[in-house]
C-alpha cells in the first residue's frame, strides 16, 4: 500500500503519471489522476514502446 503523492490517500492501486506542476513521475489514486487528466495537467508518455510514435505502418 502506498500513499497518492497529492493527497496523500492510502491506496493499494497507484498510478505513475507525469505530472505538470511536480515536473516529474508521481505516483497518485484515481480520483486525482482523473482530475488532473480533466485539468490537462498530465504530460502524455510515449509508453513502453519508446519511440512514442504510431506504430500503424
């Protein structure tokens, strides 16, 4: 169990999302990914893939 880096929730399922106003990987619950997803204060990443481009063709 950790704690969200925001609000400091006790959650068993973080999640690990670039933040805009920490300027790093954070790792916070669902509601405040979700509310910073709203506020378009996450930083999209490229995934694991680590072209970040599409990989259609």
């Amino acid at each position: 169990m950790g704690k969200c880096d925001i609000c400091g929730k006790e959650s068993l399922s973080l999640l690990y999302a670039r933040h805009k106003d920490y300027n790093s990987t954070i790792k916070i619950c669902r509601e405040c990914w979700r509310k910073a997803w709203d506020e378009n204060k996450l930083i999209p990443s490229g995934g694991s893939g680590g072209s970040g481009g599409c990989s259609c063709g």
